[in-house]
C-alpha cells in the first residue's frame, strides 16, 4: 500500500532526496557543534590568546550559519517535496475518480471522496514531510550521539545502556496503548460531526417539531461520551513527557556521579570535566532523537487512516472497461433490450429490472410511465452503459453495448438526469459540456429547441450569466431546460429525458416535445415522465411496475387494456374530488 | 494604528477565554498552573546545581581524593535528584491535569456551542453557509484544542524561565546579560518576520483548501453528470489548475514554517558563540563586573571564569525557550482567531420567546367546560393566563386567520404585501404561485420561523405572539421538499414526530402516509438503518417518511410544503387520501408545483410577488378564468 502511494512522489523524487541531503548535513553539523563549543569553554578556562578564542569562536559562528542554511534548505525542499506529493497524489486519486463508473460511484458516497481528497491527503502530507526531514535526521543523531558519547565519556556511555532501551519499550507501550484509543475515538469523533451536520441542515425540522432539548439532550450524551474517551487516550500520551524526564534525570545523576568520581580518583586522566559536560548535551541529543523517533510512529500510526481511504480509492477498478476492439461508430437509434434482468450489487436479494424484452426504432418516441421505484431510471440507464446488465444484453443501433467504446457511445446517447447540476461558470460554460467547440449559433438554436432561449436573453448578460454553484440563480424548470439543451448539443442519436420536464409548465413541455418532432426527427427520444401529457402522443408508452414492463403500447392501446394507466389517466386529468 | 487594534481585540478573546476556562475549572486550573510554574522553577534549579558539582569536580580533580570528595559532592547530587522527583511528580501531575482540562474544556465548548445552535433563529441558519457553521465543530475546536493544551502551558513554562533566567543572569552580569537581551530582540523580530510571513501563508493555504474543497464538492456532486457527458478530461485540467494554486500556497506556508525553527536556533549558538568570546575578551582585559550580585554586595570584583561558564548554559536555557516560544507563535494566532469565531457564534441574538400561552392536554368537565388534565387525552387547549390573574382555555382547533400580513427577510424590502388568509378547521387551503411569490414565506411566518412586520396571525383566536413557540409548533405538522432524515432506524425517524409514540402508533402512521409499503420490503424493514440523510432511499420515499413523521405528531394543523413533489401521481392519491382521513375536522396548508397536488382544496390562492391575486376552490378559479385558469390548460408558466 506504502509503495503504491509512494509511487506518487513523481518529479517531487529530487526535493525528497535534497532533504534527506541537507538533513544530514544539518545533523552532522548539530553533533559537531558541542564538540566545538567544549573546546572553545575549555580554551576560555585555559585563558587562551584572544586570537585563539576568536578563531574558536568564529569555527562555531560558520557552522552555526553553514547548519542554518542546511536546515532552512531542508525545511525549502521538503516543503517542496510534501507539498508536490501531495499534489500529486490528489491528481491521481482525482482522474482515478473520473474513471469511476456510476456502480463505483454508489459505491463511495460523494462526500466522503471529498474527505480522502482533502482532509486525508492533507494528513499524509504533514506525515511525508514529518518523516522525511527526521527519518534520516532522527536516526542519524542517535547513531552519531551514541558513538560521540562513547568516545568521549567511554564507562559513562554505560547510563544509556539502561535509558535507550527503557525509553524506547517505554514509548513504544504508551503509542500501542493509545493508538487504538485514538483510533476508536475519532470515528466516534467523525459520527458527532456527521450528526451535528445532519441538525444543521435539519434545523428546519428540529425547530418544526419544538425538539431542540431533545437534540440537546441527544449532542450532550454523545459528546460527553466522546470526551472520556479522548481524556483516557490523551492521558496515555501525556506519559511521554515524565517518561523521557526520566530517563534524562537518570542520565544526569549517573553522569554527574560516576563522572565525578572518575574524574576525582583519577586525578582527571580517565576523564575531565569538559567531557562530563559533553556527555550531558549528547544524552540530551540521544534522547530528543528516540522522542522524534517514537513521534514518525505516531504519526505513521495516526495517518495510516488516511492512507487506507486514499490507497482504497486508488485500487478500486472503474466496474466497466472499453472492449479490446471498440466499435466506434454508433449506426442508428435503435435499441433492444433482451432478455435483460439486473440487479444493482452482486449480493443484492432482488433484481431491480427483470425479464426487459423491448424493441425501439430508430426516430421513434418512447415514453416510459410508472410508479416510484418502478426502476424507469434504471431501465434507461442501461443504454449509455452507465450500469452492465446482469444477464442478457442491450442494443443500439444493432450492436450490444459492450462492444462500444465507451466514449463513443454515450456520445451518441445523450442523458439528461433526474438529479441533474449545472456547474458553476457562465451558461455558454454550461452548455458547451455538450460539445466542445459550438458556435453561438448554435448554442442558440439548442435553447431555442428547448425553450431556453427566450428566458437566456431576458438576463442582463444573456448566455454570459454567471450560474452560481448547484444552479442556485435559475430556477428549477430554467436549469432543466439548460440541462436539455446541453443534451441536444451533443447532436446524439438517442436523447432520453430522465423526468427532465417535471418542474417545467405544461404548455413549455408540448413546446419541447413538438420541437423534437419537427427538428430532430432522426434522434430516439426516450421520455420518463410523471405526466401524461408528456408522453400520451408518444409512437411507445412502457408502463413499469415494480421492475418489469407491464404494459407497452400507444396512448389509445393502453387506455383501452391497462389498469395502471388508466388509474394515472384518471389522477391527471379529474383531480382527487371526483373520486 | 492598525497594529494597535489587533492586539487588543485578541486580548479580549484571549481574556474572554482564560475566563471560560477558570469557570469551568475554578479548582484543577490554577493547581495545574501551579505545577506548571513549579516544574518551570525546577527547571531552572538543576542547571545551578549541575553546576556547583562540576565546579566541585574542577577543586576536587588534582587532589584525586574520592572520599573526601564524596563528602561534598554526594550531598549536592543528592538534592539534584531530590529535585528531579518533585519535578517529575509535577510534570506528570501537569500533563495529566492538561489531557483533563483540554478535553474536559472543548467539550464543554462544543456543548455549549451546540445549545447556543438550538437556539437561534432560522434566519441564522439561512443567512450562514452550513459548512461554515460546520467549521466551528472542526477547525475552530482543533485550533482551540492547539492553543489550551500546548501552546498555553509551554507560555507560561516558557516565560517563567525566561524571567528568572533574566533574573539569575543579572545577578552574575549586567553587561553580558544586556548582550543575550540584544540577541533576544533579533530572535524576537526574526520571528515577528518569518512568522508573520508563515500566518500570512497558512491563511493563504486555508483559503486555497476552501477553495479546492468546494471545486471537489461541486464535482463529486456532479460526477454521474461528468460521466453521460464524458466530460473527464476537462474536469481534470480544471482541477489541476486549482490543484497547482493549492500546491504553491502550501509548499510557501511550510517552507517559512519550516525554516523557523532552524533559523532561531541558529541564532541562539550563535549567540552563544558571541557570549563565550565576549566573555572570554573581559576575562582577559580583566574588565570589573557590573552584577546585581556584586551591587549589593556593594563592591565590584572582576569577571571571572566561573561566571562566564554558567552564564553560557543560561544563555543556552535562555534561547531554547525563546525558540519554543515562537514555535507556539502560529497555534496562538490560529488559535485567537478560532476563538473569536466561536465567540461569535456565542454572541449570536437567540431566538426570543415572550410566549406565555401554554398547550395542554385537556377534557371536558361536568358542565361541558374545558379542563385541564395531565395524561393524554387527544384534545388539547391553549391555556392562556390574563393580566387580571385570570387563566382562560381555549380549544385547539387548527383555526388560522392572517390578516393583512406585511413581511421582507430585508428591512425595506418587503416579499409579502397584505396578505391575508383564514383557514377554517376543516379547511385545505392551497397556495400556487411562481417562485419566489411568498408560498413559503407565509409558512414560514405560521409557525414563527420569521415574525411578521405588519399585521396579526391568530390562531384559534390568539395572536400567535402570545404563544409559546415550542407549543406553536408542536400543534403544527411540517412537511418540507427538503426531506431532511436522522441517522437511526426508520422506525427512530418517523417517531422524531412524537417521542412517545409506540411503535404501533408509527406504523400506523406510515401506513396513513403510504410508506408501509415500501418500509416493509426494505431489508430490515422498520428497523433498516438510515444513514446520510437517508441515502439509501429515493426522494420519494424519503418524502413518504417525513409526511409518515409528520403524521404520528397527529398536530391541528399541517403545512405541506411541496411535500409530494417527487412522488408519483398514482401513490400521491393514496397519501392523499390518507392525509385527507387524518386531517378531518382539522386545516391543512399545501403548497405545491403541480396543480393536479391542489385541486381538491376548499380554497386555492395564487400568490404573485407577494401578493394574493386570486383565490377561490378549483371550480371557482377555473371560472374565473384568470391566471389560475391559464396556468391548468398551461397557457402560463410557473416559474
């Protein structure tokens, strides 16, 4: 998993590389530097020359400015090298996302592929960058401190042999016992955000119905819960702090005894004092380095999270893939269902369409007419290929779907969804998703055909207005129109309505609808609609129940065999006083 | 000027919050505070004794007599060590008080935040983006968390020994102190410089993450819309673009944040050189000392080699700590600032609520009077006390009369001009108009979400002012197009309507509303867990969930706000028919899209920017023959 991630570095390989070079540096220079500065003490008590002491002392300045520039560099590039990969690695879960089918896409839900791309990889991030500037640092300090500690203190080096091991179980029993803690805590953490979220957007509802204690009520319990668990996990940690005190007093004590003992017995030949001084910035160093150390483990622990959420989204495989020899060109509007049953998961229990035997012309009009959850949509959906049918196949233009390249096809099947979105930009942005390099002209005549045109131009800057995030500044039956004629620019063989007319008037609607008949004769419109009136004068009406076709046949045909469209027929068009 | 004000708003939030926290810890913050001033001073105390025994070690060395050595030596290791178990007893007692305090105070913060939330006003909610309001729970606690739990502590332990190294380095030197403060002021402005930089960036790289979140949201939102266009590729280079601002303003926050920390380092050994050879100069120029020491003393001796050695390992103390001060400096700008957000959302005016007719269950008395009662009983009464002391009831009934309603959200700007509307118990009163015309509005004013500007709403008689607003609502149903569901059980969200419902009462209710039906072909029927705002469920079935929890409420009155809009025709007759059985004797408001929803109404009104311009039962309009008329045979858009 580390590796596929890792893979994502790229370009940002040299920055990396730079840190680890100039963390080196930096670290050979920081365990340089009490070497320098006890000779420098020392020349201070010998009552050097002042040339001697100058000189010293400038040694110590140069290294101390050679040392800033290392670790300022280090600190430049691995903010480079982070930053980058970062950047990368959004890139990369991004266009893996834009090759999602729409099953991998229910597979996630929306909102948390925006938590892995911000949130998650902002936390691998701040672990990269933590990791590559002490990974070597940390490490290299110990080794080096612990071989300068022996060099200079020899017998007194004997304190680490108790403290390095100490320290290190030490640490590592504190993070293993609060990492789960942690762990646990904050997907509890996560559900408390989730639920205060969900009363934010629910305000309506929880004032509508006077439950505001309740809710109250509700919040103090859970987060008082979450609470005890976090204090429990913090407590753990917040043993790190004594336990390295300890060890460092430790330290002290056993340098400054043994030490001076040595040094007294052995009239300072074993030892002097400017070594025991060494020895206590050294154990210092040696036991800032396991603190970094046991830190990257945390950290590692803490992002190994975010790293599974990312490294799931990068391996998860887009459900359908591009045949080995694609047909690229799709031949007319036909379609055919056969013998199509299908069932949105692998374990799901029911099939969501069943035993779809279907034949639609090319030029023809369908309309599909049926309850909430009759699977209309699904039946449509199959058509672009946006789903594969379980067993049996679908047609266009003769040939089964799968054979199709993907882009090809659905560039020939235009779709307008139920839940459909513009984007924000400019409404010419919005339309050109349909095709690319569109003249006005034609951008225009699209509305026009969706009767579109005539509210564009009543804006103050026409095709130029600005359409703010979700659509927000139309109305809905406004952006259904512009979601059809962002359709229509595709010029596709097969155009299916996905209930796109619900929130547009009737009179508009036959508009549409006539618009169609006259201007684009050749395309294959498939019409789901709630109304009858939007598809009574269609050449096919399927009537769906429960996941299979009940009935198909013309207004007239149906109005004289089928129970359920005459139940419609009669809601529609008496209104519920007759009954 | 500008710098001036700054730091004051700051030091409000910073006094206001030190505040909160005494209060919520009157006891175990000034003893963590306490320890943490004592580990501070017992800090400092060691370097001295570590000292004294070296300084022993160099009498000692040539005599190369342990034992008698050992006299001195030992006793003194043996109050260092003394020192070091109190300071690990406060240390430890210090971080386990902070775990404590931190969590127990964001807790209390977050508790507090979240009532201060119920209590708002709509129009709060309204006008604030809910991922902004969201931020407060997130980013704004996790700043707090930064500020109370490290950079707090490290302040005050960081100071002390700032000051009393100051203090202890007086006493050896005056000159060689002034040069350490003179070193200090640089590291102070390099800080100042860098670190404002870094804020500078993070602000930068916060609004570029703001920025890219939202470019992610609209496009996840849309992927299946991506896809039926094949529109990939350009997503992509869009997102680049936004991807690659984001990479330039994080890579600058760190590179400053980064270079910190080496930079004041730095500056410290370099400091230290420079003390150790100005030291070393006045040792051999035989420079007299000028001390605090030797002051009071009242004579000056000459700088000597054991002055100069300890006052290198202060001025080492000296700027660690300045360099763990300015690490803090990011946490307590960031921290300031989430603070004063979350103030904010303190401040907020709550919803106020002069209401003192009450809703109580009732029955009749011996004389057909009404009594109140304590158990449920189906009937309810207002209970309305009078200044004169008096205390009258009124029986709810679901009578609602608007009379001459002026409203705006706005000041000046109105969006409803004297409207006015009586509803009969009994009556289904229906509102038609385009968007924007005021449908909403007028039930928002109903049940109080907004107060009217002008005019009375009465119901049963009362002015609705006079009624408490939990009671208000509670005798009103909503159903809204916006479905909003809980995460829990569908049985959890359909008794959301009434908390003491049984569970036969909510299937009856769902089976009222038309949801039975489907609920029960879910997995795990009622008990199916709904999560994300019902995701699992289509539109119009989560519609039939919320008029199901509309229904178990049982109110007077129902405000059906678009409530069918995504359900079928054919079901709708049947939720219909069922909300029309509940609402015998009772009034109904519905608003909807499709005429077909409202024209079985006793009355339909056609609102237009604002005002009625029609109204009247279907027959009637139809008629009438105006806007209503053209907009059934579709001569008229509704938008």
């Amino acid at each position: 998993m580390i590796k596929r991630l890792l893979s994502s570095v790229g370009e940002y390989k040299k920055p990396t590389i730079l840190t680890f070079f100039f963390m080196v540096g930096e670290a050979v220079i920081e365990c340089l530097i009490p070497f320098i500065t006890a000779e420098l003490v020392n020349r201070i008590k010998a009552g050097a020359e002042i040339r001697f002491i100058l000189f010293t002392g400038l040694c110590l300045a140069l290294m101390a400015i050679t040392s800033l520039c290392f670790g300022g560099l280090a600190g430049y590039t691995s903010a480079k090298a982070s930053a980058g990969f970062a950047k990368n690695l959004r890139r990369e879960v991004f266009s893996r996302i834009q090759t999602y089918t729409f099953e991998n896409i229910d597979k996630f839900s929306s909102s948390s592929l925006v938590t892995r791309l911000t949130t998650d990889i902002t936390n691998i991030q701040m672990s990269y960058m933590m990791v590559i500037r002490t990974a070597v640092r940390s490490p290299l300090m110990l080794v080096f401190s612990v071989i300068m500690a022996y060099l200079m203190g020899g017998k007194l080096a004997g304190a680490f042999v108790f403290t390095i091991p100490f320290l290190t179980f030490g640490l590592l029993m504190v993070s293993r016992k609060a990492m789960p803690a942690f762990r646990r805590v904050f997907r509890k953490y996560d559900r408390l955000n989730e639920s205060i979220e969900e009363n934010v957007r629910g305000m309506r509802v929880v004032k509508g119905f006077a439950r505001e204690d309740y809710e109250k009520e509700k919040f103090e319990r859970a987060a008082g819960d979450i609470c005890t668990d976090f204090t429990k996990a913090e407590r753990i940690v917040a043993f790190n702090t004594p336990l390295m005190q300890i060890c460092l007093y430790f330290t002290m004590i056993f340098v400054l005894t043994v030490g001076s003992q040595t040094v007294i017995s052995s009239m300072g030949l074993d030892l002097d004092v400017g070594q025991i001084s060494a020895m206590l910035t050294y154990g210092m160093q040696i036991l800032m380095s396991l603190m970094m150390l046991s830190m990257i483990y945390v950290m590692l622990t803490m992002s190994a999270e975010s790293m599974k959420r990312i490294h799931e989204v990068l391996v998860e495989e887009p459900a359908l893939r591009n045949p080995e020899e694609p047909v690229m060109e799709v031949a007319d509007g036909s379609i055919d269902f056969e013998g199509v049953n299908f069932k949105y998961a692998q374990t799901a229990e029911q099939y969501a369409l069943s035993n779809v035997e279907l034949h639609i012309d090319s030029g023809m009009t369908v309309g599909i007419i049926g309850g909430t959850g009759s699977s209309k949509t699904t039946l449509v959906q199959l058509i672009p290929r946006l789903y594969d049918a379980t067993t049996g196949c679908v047609k266009v233009g003769g040939v089964d779907v799968r054979n199709y390249d993907i882009k090809s096809l659905r560039n020939s099947v235009a779709m307008v969804l139920q839940k459909n979105q513009l984007f924000s930009g400019t409404i010419k942005d919005n339309l050109r998703w349909g095709n690319e390099q569109a003249t006005d002209a034609q951008l225009e005549e699209a509305c026009r055909l969706a009767q579109a045109h005539e509210f564009v131009s009543t804006f103050p800057e026409g095709y130029d207005t600005y359409i703010e995030q979700g659509g927000s500044n139309v109305s809905g039956g406004q952006k259904q129109r512009l979601c059809i004629a962002r359709a229509l620019l595709k010029k596709p063989r097969i155009l299916i309505l996905d209930d796109s007319t619900s929130a547009v008037d009737t009179k508009t609607d036959a508009l549409i609808r006539k618009g169609f008949r006259e201007f684009i004769p050749e395309t294959t419109k498939i019409i789901i609609a709630q109304r009858i009136a939007s598809v009574e004068e269609a050449d096919l009406i399927v009537v769906m129940e429960g996941g299979a076709i009940s009935d198909a046949g013309t207004h007239d045909q149906l109005m004289e065999r089928c129970e359920i469209y005459q139940d419609i027929y009669r809601q529609q068009t008496k209104g519920g006083k007759d009954q | 000027m500008k710098q001036r004000k700054g730091p004051t708003g700051q030091g409000k939030i910073l006094l206001r919050l030190l505040k909160m926290l005494f209060a919520a810890y009157p006891v175990l913050l000034p003893v963590t505070v306490c320890c943490i001033v004592f580990s501070a001073v017992t800090a400092t105390m060691p370097a001295i004794f570590q000292q004294q025994v070296i300084a022993q070690i160099e009498i000692w060395y040539q005599s190369g007599d342990w034992t008698a050595a050992s006299q001195v030596i030992l006793p003194k290791i043996a109050v260092l060590a003394g020192l070091y178990v109190i300071s690990l007893l406060t240390i430890t007692a210090e971080t386990q008080l902070m775990a404590t305090i931190t969590q127990g105070f964001l807790n209390k913060m977050r508790c507090a935040m979240f009532k201060k939330m119920q209590d708002l006003p709509i129009s709060y909610f309204d006008t604030h983006k809910h991922g902004d309001i969201m931020s407060h729970y997130t980013n704004d606690i996790d700043t707090l968390r930064q500020l109370i739990s490290q950079a707090f502590p490290t302040l005050i332990r960081a100071s002390i020994i700032v000051v009393s190294v100051t203090c202890i380095m007086l006493y050896y030197s005056i000159w060689m102190t002034l040069v350490v403060l003179l070193g200090v002021c640089f590291m102070i402005f390099v800080t100042r410089k860098i670190g404002g930089g870094s804020a500078k960036y993070f602000m930068r790289q916060q609004a570029a993450i703001g920025k890219t979140e939202g470019f992610i949201q609209e496009m996840m939102n849309g992927q299946k819309v991506i896809k039926v266009f094949c529109h990939e590729e350009e997503c992509q280079k869009d997102f680049d673009q936004i991807n690659e601002e984001l990479f330039q303003d994080s890579f600058r926050a760190n590179a400053f944040a980064n270079c910190l920390g080496p930079l004041i380092q730095n500056i410290g050994n370099i400091l230290y050189v420079i003390i150790a050879t100005v030291g070393g100069i006045l040792l051999i120029a035989q420079v007299p000392n000028l001390s605090l020491g030797a002051l009071a003393a009242g004579s000056l001796t000459v700088l000597t080699i054991d002055i100069v050695i300890p006052f290198l390992n202060m001025t080492k103390q000296f700027t660690g700590n300045v360099n763990q001060l300015s690490q803090q400096m990011n946490s307590i700008v960031m921290g300031l600032a989430g603070a004063g957000r979350i103030f904010r959302l303190m401040d907020e005016q709550p919803e106020t609520d002069e209401g003192y007719v009450t809703l109580v269950n009732c029955k009749a008395g011996e004389n057909d009077e009404i009594v109140e009662c304590e158990e449920f009983t189906g009937w309810w009464a207002w209970r309305h006390p009078h200044h004169d002391g008096t205390l009258t009831y009124t029986l709810l009934e679901g009578d609602i009369r608007l009379h001459e309603v002026d409203f705006g959200y706005v000041p000046g700007k109105n969006v409803l001009h004297d409207v006015s509307v009586y509803a009969e118990p009994g009556d289904k009163v229906a509102f038609v108009g385009a968007t924007g015309a005021g449908k909403t509005t007028i039930t928002n004013l109903i049940n109080r979400f907004y107060d009217i500007e002008d005019g009375k709403i009465r119901f049963d008689g009362i002015n609705i002012n006079k009624i408490k607003k939990s009671d208000l609502r509670r005798s009103l149903g909503l159903v809204l197009q916006e479905t909003n569901l809980f995460t829990g059980t569908v049985m959890d969200n359909i008794r959301y309507g009434k908390l003491e419902a049984t569970d036969e009462a909510c299937i009856k209710a769902a089976r009222l509303a038309g949801a039975h039906d489907f609920i029960t072909r879910l997995p795990k029927g009622y008990d199916t867990m709904l999560t994300n705002n019902g995701a699992n469920l289509s539109q119009g079935q989560r519609q039939l969930i919320a008029i199901a929890r509309a229904a178990v409420a049982d109110p007077p009155v129902m405000i059906m706000d678009e409530a069918t809009s995504s359900i079928d025709t054919r079901t709708e007759a049947i939720v219909q028919k069922g909300m029309d059985k509940l609402m015998e004797g009772r009034s109904t408001f519905v608003i909807a899209h499709r005429l077909s929803t409202v024209m079985n109404s006793d009355v339909i009104m056609v609102l237009d920017h604002g005002r009625i311009i029609e109204r009247g039962s279907h027959d009637q309009l139809i008629a009438a023959g105006g806007v209503y008329c053209q907009l059934y045979t579709g001569a008229f858009e509704l938008e």
